[in-house]
C-alpha cells in the first residue's frame, strides 16, 4: 500500500496494489476510483484537500489496526 498526498494537485492518492489500472470512475465529486482488469478497486484518489481538510490536519497520518 502505498499513501502519496500531492500538494502540487491538491490530492490525495491511496494506491491498495500494484496491478495495472484499466479503468477509472469518478464516484463522487472529487472522488476517483481505479479498477484493475478483474474490477477491483485498487486505487482511491480524493482531490481538493484544501477544501476538505486544514493544512494543519494535512500534517497529520494516523494508520489504525483492527
């Protein structure tokens, strides 16, 4: 799993694999998933951070198991 947040577009990337992306579908203002050949999700984009979240929350990742 790979978390990338891209200041320069504004985004947020979650990449769950690395098979290769064959379609993509944008879910919800702002919301992009990937779907590789078998139809799994294995990638969620999210876009428009600054209207989301304050920079403040930006600097901050927290990663929860169950």
């Amino acid at each position: 799993m790979k978390l990338k947040v891209a200041k320069e577009n504004d985004a947020l990337y979650f990449r769950l694999g690395e098979s290769s992306i064959v379609e993509s579908e944008e879910v919800q203002p702002g919301v992009v998933l990937d779907f590789n050949a078998e139809g799994k999700v294995v990638g969620i984009e999210i876009l428009n951070l600054g209207i989301r979240m304050t920079p403040d929350q930006l600097k901050v990742l927290r990663y929860e198991t169950a």
